[in-house]
C-alpha cells in the first residue's frame, strides 16, 4: 500500500511540475543574488522576497497545469487560479508591508543600540515581493509550467 502511495506522488503530473517551477524559480532568484550582490547567500535558497516570486511562480504553475489537465473552465481550476491570486496577493501585500516595517524598526534599533540602551536580533526584512517581482514570477510559472507539460 505503502508503494502505491510513493508511486502515486511521484507520478502525479501537477504537483511535479509545480514543485520543480517553483525550485526552478527559487535557482533564478539566487542566480540573480550573486549576479547583483556579487557573493552567494545560502538564505536566499530557503529565504522569501525576492526576484522572481516563486511563490508566484508556483501558484501559477499549480493553476496553469490545472487548467492544461481538467480544463480551463473546470472547478479544480477555478479553485487553483483563486489560490493562486490569494497567494500573490498576499506575497506582494501584507508580507511586503511587514518587510518594510521590519526595515524600519531595525533602523531604530540600530540608533538605540548605537547609543548603548539596548541589545537585540535584527529582524528578517526580505519578506514579501514587489508587485514587479510577483508579475515577472506569475509570468516566469506560466510559461514554465506550460513547457513542462508538453514534455512531461
């Protein structure tokens, strides 16, 4: 039964081609990280924010490979496409906005501890994506995502 499970993950169409866009749109955004930085970060591997969004990449690819298998009008697409808006909006807007405010309290964090009143970790400002970020990795699964499913 055990093998039956394993062999049905490993065989289903969608979620593969899901999985490997976003990885792939996970390597874009740290291949352009050292191109711009000049240094690699193993966060941006596992980090979020960035340039493209795969979150958007795999929320795209998730309901393109819908729409390809079941149709573009059928509820399972339907359910994947507004998924994935829900997830795009939310990368670009709240986590984006707790980015910034993260930014601003470690500015004033540095002006205490600068002045010697406190000592505490920085905050993860890299949260959320730019709507730029989110368009360009909406684009980046779509495209990949139909690509994948012709060869696959």
């Amino acid at each position: 039964m055990e093998q039956g499970f394993i062999q049905e993950v490993f065989s289903n169409k969608i979620l593969i081609i899901t999985l490997t866009v976003w990885a792939l749109a996970q390597c874009i955004k740290v291949l352009i990280g050292v191109i711009v930085e000049r240094k690699f970060n193993f966060r941006w591997f596992i980090g979020t924010g960035g340039m493209p969004s795969s979150h958007a990449a795999g929320a795209t690819a998730l309901a393109t490979t819908c729409g390809l298998s079941t149709g573009f009008d059928s509820v399972i697409f339907a359910l994947a496409a507004v998924f994935a808006m829900v997830t795009m909006f939310d990368a670009q807007g709240v986590r984006r906005s707790t980015g910034q405010q993260a930014e601003i309290l470690n500015r004033v964090m540095d002006d205490i501890y600068w002045k010697g009143k406190i000592e505490t970790n920085r905050l993860v400002e890299l949260i959320g994506h730019t709507p730029i970020q989110v368009m360009i990795g909406s684009i980046v699964g779509c495209i990949m995502a139909i690509i994948f499913y012709k060869i696959w």
